[in-house]
C-alpha cells in the first residue's frame, strides 16, 4: 500500500523533473551564451588600429607591435588589439621586412582606430639610357643620406635594375655609370625609382668617303670638342646636358652637323671639299650690279666660294651687328641685307667665308685707347706710315671682340670665318710700339696662338673652320718676322692657313728667280712646299691667296699666269685657292667653266 502510494507519487511528478532540469539547462546555456558576448564584446579602452605603408596605403601584415608585456601581430589586413593601458605605454614597431620601425606614446582610455603608416626603407628600380630606353647594366646606384653618409649601394644587372635596403629617410640616390653623366635625385616617399642616364662620353670616328681614317678633325657638342687622333678616332667626354646636335668639321673636308645618336658611339663620314673663292670688297657686296655680275661669274665658271668683308680694315661692320662692343665704339654701318645675300649665295651654291680684319681697326683703338698699340715716345696712339691705328694683339679683350664678331658671323650662316691681319705690325717706326709687356717673339707668337684658339675652341660646336691670312714670307722663315706668325704655332688652332703667295711681293733673287713676278707657277708651288714640311696636313690646310693682278715691274697677270698658280695648287695637292684683286675684277679665261 505504502508502495504504491509512493510510486504513484514519482510517477506523477516525473514529467515535473524532466521541465525542471530542461529549464535549468537553458539556464546554463544561457549563462554561457552572455558569458561568451560579454567576452566578445570590444572593450572600449582597448588598443586598436591598422598598420600600412606609407606610401602606397597597403595594409601590412604580420607585424609585431608591442605595447609594455603585450604583443601582438596584425592580421592579414594590418589590424591589431591589445588590452586598454593604464597609465602611458609606448607602443613600438620594431623595424622589420624592409620597414622602418615606428613609435606611439598611448595614454589611458580609448585608443582606437590608429593608423601607423610605416615608411619602406628599400627602393628599387631600373636604369635605362635617357634617350634609347634601352637597361644600362654595371651602373653604380647609392643612397645617401643628409648627412652624406651612402648608407646603400648596389650596382645594376644585366636588366639595368637595381634594389637597395637601408635607406634612410631624406636620403638621395645617385646613380654613376661609365661614358654617362651622373644623376642625383631624392628618393621622397618612393619605393620604386627608375633612373634615366644622359650619355656625357661620345666615342667614334672620323673617316672620308673611302672609309680612309681623317687625323685632326673636330667633334663638338655644345661647349665641348675633341679631336681625332691618326686612326680618325675620337672621344668627347662631359657633354653638356642640352646636348642634341653634333658638328664635325676637318680641314679639305665639307663640314656637317647631325643629331646626337642614342647610343654612346657615333662615327662620321665626310666629304671632300675643294674651294676655289674670290674676294668681295664692301663696294661689291653692297652694289646690286656689282655683286650680281661676280655672281654671274660664279654661275659660268668653276668658282663656288667667296670671300665677304664681314669686318674690313676700317675695323666697320656693314650689316646690322649686334655686338654690343661694335655697338658701343660706333662700328656698326648698316649698309645692306646680309641674310639676304647670304640666301642669294646659298641658292647659287656658293659657299660662305666671311672675312674678318682684326689687329687693324682705326675705329676700336680710337674708341677704346687703352686697347690700341701705344707710342712710346708721344705717349699716344701709335700709328703705322699710312697713319693708321692698331689695336694691342697682347689684349685678350681685343681677342674676344673679334671671336664675338666670329661668332655673329657662324650664328649668321657663314660657312666659315676667316681672320685676316691676325698679327702685330709690320710698318711704320717700329721702336716706338709699346704692347705694355715684353715685345719678343714667343710672347708675339703666344698672343697670336691664345687669340685663335679663344675663337677656334667657340666656332668649333657651330662646325664653323677657322682660317687665318698670313704672309707669304711664313712659309720661308721659321721665325715670327715680328708680326706673331709662325707656322708652326698657328697650325694647332685653325683649320686652314691662307698663305698670301703673290709672285709680285717676292725680293729679287728669291727662289733663285731675278724677278719672282714672271714665274707664278714655281712660286706658288716651291712656296708651298718648302712650308709642307712644317706642319702636319698641309696639302689640307694650306689654301693661298693668289695674284689675280698685276703689279711692279715684270709681266702682266692675264689667263695664263693666274691660271698656272691655280695649277700649282693642284700640283701640290692643296685642297682650295683663293683669288685676290682688290678692285675685284677677275680674269674669267683662267677659270674653267662651270661643271669642269
């Protein structure tokens, strides 16, 4: 009965327990589940942000950051947590992975959202040619820092690139590579750097039409000029970074220009040029008939230069300069259209020597006293037996008035400059010349030398010769006679010698002749000859003046006697010839016709 009663009993409540222990479970779960959130939830005092690069944004990964006794590292996206701070903890980055490290001081409370940007501390790039493209391979890349310390340095592969670690922060890279000038850029918030190297060495040959190597001539860029050693071959260093056109130029040798090739080497390859000119007085170029009837004479014969007063004995320009020292000592004489004529030459094919008078110049040396030859006995301007002035060839600023005149003349369009009186003296009471230095023949010759080469070095990057007139007598007497011209002090810096051969100017007895005026050919020829053997190519440097007049006792200069100087030329094997007769009227039957 007791039994029974009591199982009734369990019976009954059992469903009960079942519910009870059903709802303490929940409980539990419960209790878990708001364990679990109240651990999930962020603590709004924690330590939390993202780390990327400085320079492109990009999230980083994989970072230690340490902040007291925590550490953490950032996930995938750069993030990071660590525990809220108590009192200020600096937050450290160490640096790492090719980043520098970084610092944050955290103060007690909320410290989220940051944002730590690391800056890279490794640059890498290519080097390439800075006008092909093409990869540069063994250059030689550092980078510096502001206190000029190099704190990296690489050198580039076979593919031109480079890649450098441990660059400072300001830090500058520069990059070296043989036959290339140097560049220095700042690296600035880049990791990546490509670098473009100006060429500054050009290396090649000279060679005529044969591919026969050509000796002694002239490369030049810009500011810079070289010259071909006896294997034509030459080597430009330091060319200046403007640097687009190259003008080579040789004695016998038409010059030309080109554009700057994109590679290191650049060889050339001239054409000969024979130059048969005549002479133009201000007068002729001026008058229309005058200067169209020596034109005609060009057109029907052989002729394809002439010889323009740039700059005549009067020390006068007759075009529109604009030197302003010619300027100043009132020099300039606007007579004609220069350009114009120039375009009348070119388009018959003529080519263009402007003539340039230099250390006889009445207008400078009354303008500018101090740069004129002084007379040591008045005290004044010393004067030759015409009574007119020079000016001092000791002076170097009578030197560069005439190279700036030289220059107009190139910037003009003159195929080539020609100096005449480039000397001292030569008449009037000679020890009464005061130069204010010593008057002997090396400091003559050296004057002389310092003028052309001041002029040469600045015509050569306009492929523009330089010639220089001299006596006929320099061929002969290996002294100055002085007047400051030897042979072999002029010959280094021009390109050609206009030796003044006239039979006429020749003393009794010379070459064995009673009267040198009646033997035009052996003069010319035994002239150039006995000079030959003092300068290097002087079959292409020498081009004489010869005698298209007649003068003093002897015979009349006709077709035959000029004709057999310009015979003589040949004969020695010169490269050109020039006619003079002052009043320029020249003797058509010793020329031969055009196209012969």
């Amino acid at each position: 009965m007791q039994a029974g009663r009591v199982g009734r009993f369990v019976g009954r409540w059992r469903p009960d327990l079942v519910l009870l222990a059903g709802l303490w479970t929940a409980v539990l779960i419960a209790a878990a589940v708001f364990v679990g959130l109240l651990r999930a939830a962020p603590d709004p005092a924690a330590v939390e942000g993202t780390v990327a690069d400085a320079y492109s944004g990009q999230p980083l990964g994989g970072l230690t950051l340490i902040l007291g006794e925590q550490r953490a590292t950032t996930d995938p996206d750069g993030r990071f947590t660590l525990r809220a701070v108590t009192t200020p903890t600096l937050l450290v980055l160490p640096p790492a992975a090719g980043y520098a490290g970084a610092e944050r001081e955290i103060a007690p409370g909320s410290a989220r959202g940051l944002t730590i940007a690391l800056r890279p501390t490794g640059v890498a790039g290519a080097v390439v040619h800075g006008k092909s493209g093409a990869p540069l391979p063994g250059v030689a890349v550092r980078a510096v820092g502001p206190d000029g310390t190099a704190s990296a340095e690489a050198t580039t592969g076979p593919d031109g690139r480079y890649q450098l670690a441990g660059v400072p922060e300001g830090a500058r890279l520069i990059a070296e590579g043989p036959g290339f000038a140097r560049r220095e850029v700042e690296v600035g918030p880049r990791a990546a750097l490509d670098l473009a190297l100006r060429p500054d060495t050009l290396t090649g040959a000279v060679r005529g039409p044969g591919g026969e190597p050509l000796a002694g001539a002239t490369v030049a860029i810009g500011g810079r000029a070289a010259t071909t050693d006896a294997a034509g071959v030459y080597t430009l260093a330091g060319l200046p970074e403007e640097a687009a056109r190259v003008a080579v130029k040789a004695p016998g040798y038409a010059p030309r220009e080109e554009d700057l090739a994109a590679t290191p080497e650049q060889d050339f390859a001239l054409e000969p040029l024979v130059i048969k000119g005549i002479y133009l007085t201000p007068d002729s170029i001026i008058d229309d008939a005058k200067f169209n009837a020596l034109l005609a004479l060009a057109d029907r014969t052989e002729i394809n230069a002439m010889v323009l007063d740039f700059k005549d004995e009067t020390g006068w320009l007759f075009h529109d300069s604009q030197v302003a020292l010619a300027r100043e000592i009132g020099a300039v004489h606007p007579r004609y259209d220069l350009p114009a004529r120039l375009k009348t030459l070119k388009e018959h094919g003529i080519y263009t020597i402007a003539r340039i008078v230099c250390m006889q110049d009445e207008t400078l040396a009354k303008a500018r006293p101090e740069l004129a030859v002084r007379n040591s006995t008045t005290g004044g301007i010393w004067r030759n037996f015409n009574g007119t002035a020079w000016v001092n060839a000791m002076r170097p600023e009578v030197w560069r008035y005439n190279a700036d005149v030289a220059i107009e003349a190139a910037q003009l369009g003159f195929d080539e400059v020609q100096y005449d009186y480039v000397r001292f003296p030569s008449d009037g009471d000679m020890e009464a010349i005061d130069l204010g230095t010593a008057n002997t023949m090396a400091s003559r010759t050296e004057a002389v030398y310092q003028f052309l080469k001041l002029t040469h070095d600045a015509l050569a990057p306009r492929g523009v010769p330089l010639a220089a007139d001299i006596f006929g007598i320099a061929l002969w007497d290996p002294h100055d006679n002085g007047i400051g011209q030897q042979l072999e002090k002029l010959a280094p810096v021009v390109d050609y010698l206009c030796p003044m051969i006239y039979p006429s100017h020749y003393y009794a007895g010379s070459m064995g002749f009673d009267r040198p005026n009646d033997h035009p050919y052996e003069v010319i020829l035994e002239s150039l000859e006995h000079g030959a053997g003092r300068i290097d190519n002087a079959k292409v440097k020498f081009r004489p003046w010869l005698q298209d007049f007649s003068y003093g006792k002897g015979i009349d200069y006709g077709p035959a006697e000029v004709r057999a100087q310009i015979q003589a030329t040949y004969d020695f094997g010169a490269t050109g010839w020039l006619l003079w007769n002052a009043g320029n009227v020249f003797t058509e039957g010793a020329l031969q016709p055009e196209g012969r």
